[in-house]
C-alpha cells in the first residue's frame, strides 16, 4: 500500500522566505524521508527537519499501486 504525502517544505522563516508544498509516493514516513534526504534540489542544511514535517504532512491512501518517487514540488 502506497500514500501520497503533500509535505510542507522545511525552511523555516526568517533563515528564508522560502516556502512551498512537496508532493511524494511512498509507502511508508521513512521511505518518505529517505526519497526527500536524497533529492540534491533541497537545502541539506535542514535535513533534520524533513521528518518532522513528513510525520505532519497529510497522507492520502492511493488505490493503485505507484512508485515512490517525488512527484511535484512548488517551492518559492
């Protein structure tokens, strides 16, 4: 069973005005982190708080079976 994650991003203001939702598959938190901790677009200096954000994130059972993968990011 998969789920889709939409994550908050994780730099936290005023450090950045960055902001943005991530959109993931994975089938579980911590094949969730291990996909974002591994993406060289993100900002390495908060790999500490993708967790905590992908425990809050909302998560969506998907009926069909999907790679995980990072599906979209909107980041500003």
């Amino acid at each position: 069973m998969k789920y889709l994650y939409i994550i908050d991003y994780w730099v936290p203001f005023p450090s950045s005005e960055y902001g943005g939702v991530i959109n993931v598959i994975a089938k579980d938190d911590s094949e969730a982190f291990e996909l974002l901790s591994k993406e060289e677009g993100f900002d390495e200096t908060y790999i500490d708080r993708i967790m905590p954000n992908v425990i809050k994130a909302q998560k969506l059972k998907l009926v069909d079976d999907y790679d995980s993968n990072i599906i979209d990011a909107f980041i500003t």
